[in-house]
C-alpha cells in the first residue's frame, strides 16, 4: 500500500525539465556615441562552444 502510495504521489507531481536562458543588453556605438546599426554581434558559450548570432538595429 505504502509503494502505491508513493508512485502515485510521484506521478502526480508536475516534472520541470532544466532550461537554461539569458539575455544580453547593450548599445553599439562609435567614437563620438552615435548608434551604429547592423552590426553583428556573436555570443559564444564557453562551455559548449555554441554559438549564437545577432546584429543590432
């Protein structure tokens, strides 16, 4: 009784799978502060190497 108990309370419980996100912020400018647009921006994680892609507007 004890273990079906406990299965079914397992069972019940809502499972959340790990997820990993982040955002970075930022401006892109140039030597007098003007925004400059287009440029591509490159993030790398540095513990998988993946790689994600962007430019600014």
């Amino acid at each position: 009784m004890t273990s079906r108990f406990a299965l079914i309370l397992l069972l019940s419980v809502p499972l959340a799978a790990q997820t990993v996100t982040g955002q970075l912020e930022g401006h892109t400018i140039d030597t007098s502060g003007a925004p400059i647009a287009g440029v591509k921006l490159t993030a790398r994680n540095t513990e998988s190497g993946t790689l994600r892609e962007s430019a600014s507007d």
